[in-house]
C-alpha cells in the first residue's frame, strides 16, 4: 500500500466515524499514520542500504579476485638463502671409508 493509499483510507474511514466519537478515532488513526509513516521511512532507508552494501560487496569481490589473480602469476617466487642446501659432489667408493676401513 502506497502512503497516498493510505491516507485515503484513513481519511475514508474517519468520515465514517460518528461524530461523537470523531476525536477518538482521530487520534487513533493519526497514531496509526505516523506509525506507518515510520515504518515506510525505516524500510526505504534499510532497502538503500541493503543495495549500497550488496553493490559494495559485489565491487569487493572483484578486486579481490584481480588482487588474488595478480598475485597469484606476476609475482616471481623468491628463493630464500637460508633454505639452500649446498651441493654436495659425488663421492667415489673410496671417500666412502677412513684409514681402518670404517665406514664415514
């Protein structure tokens, strides 16, 4: 229902209202209105924001997607010093043992 709806409802409904009790049910109606009012108000702002985040979220994702691709394939791997294991030269069978014939 529209707020102009609404308040053709209202304004209907009032002049249906004895007048004996017109100042009552005016009241009540207007109680009622600017409830309604609220509600409707309330609800706009939240469905502004629920788009404003979901655009947002949306924008989010692709950057981190770019971000993620990016990463993932121009940045060079980089060795790290600490890591390297010095080569090792092969050894012949006769490095293998010492001077009593023991095993190294």
């Amino acid at each position: 229902m529209t707020r102009e709806e609404h308040k053709a409802f209202v304004n209907q409904l009032l002049g249906m209202v004895a007048s004996e009790h017109q100042a009552t049910a005016s009241q009540i109606l207007t109680n009622l209105t600017e409830d309604y009012e609220q509600t409707l108000a309330t609800s706009e702002t939240r469905a502004t924001e629920v788009q404003n985040l979901t655009a947002n979220n949306e924008e989010l994702r692709k950057v981190n997607t770019q971000l993620f691709l990016k990463v993932g394939h121009s940045i060079p791997q980089q060795e790290n010093p600490a890591h390297e294991q010095p080569e090792e030269k092969p050894m012949a069978f006769s490095e293998l043992f010492n001077e009593k014939g023991e095993l190294i």
